[in-house]
C-alpha cells in the first residue's frame, strides 16, 4: 500500500477550495471538516478507480487530504483571531 503524496498535496488543495464554496453556499461552519474528509475519499475513490492505483491506499489518502484541509482552515482562522 503505497500513498502518492503529490495527490494527497492535489486534493489538500482541490478539497480546501470546494468547502470553502459550499461554505460561502450556506454550508454551516460545524460540518466543514465532516465535508472536507467525505470528500477527500470520495476524489481519491474517484481519481483511484480512473487510473487504475490501489483504492484502499487512495481513500487513506483521501481521508489525509480531507483532514489536512480542515486544518489549515481551522489553523488559519484560530492564527486570524489570536
């Protein structure tokens, strides 16, 4: 099982881009990482099955990619307000 980190770095940003959409949409502030995780497995799943990598390693991957955009936008927020 072998992570790809350029992709974890891609949907990082792909995912933190889309929440902050749904965000300025109407998306409550309180499901922004629940929305950021599920969607970072849902485009590694996506990206895994197009190329043809190994699916449980894209959706840990995926999982990493929505976590790490959640936390750079609670540490930018909690860096804005301190």
């Amino acid at each position: 099982m072998d992570i790809d980190l350029t992709m974890v770095a891609a949907l990082t940003t792909l995912v933190l881009a889309l929440v902050e959409l749904g965000k300025r949409a109407g998306l409550p502030n309180r499901w922004a990482g629940i929305v950021a995780a599920a969607l970072g497995i849902a485009l590694a799943a996506l990206w895994a099955l197009s190329v043809g990598r190994d699916v449980p390693a894209a959706l840990w991957a995926g999982l990493i990619a929505g976590l790490s955009a959640a936390g750079v936008y609670s540490g930018q927020k909690a860096a804005r307000i301190g």
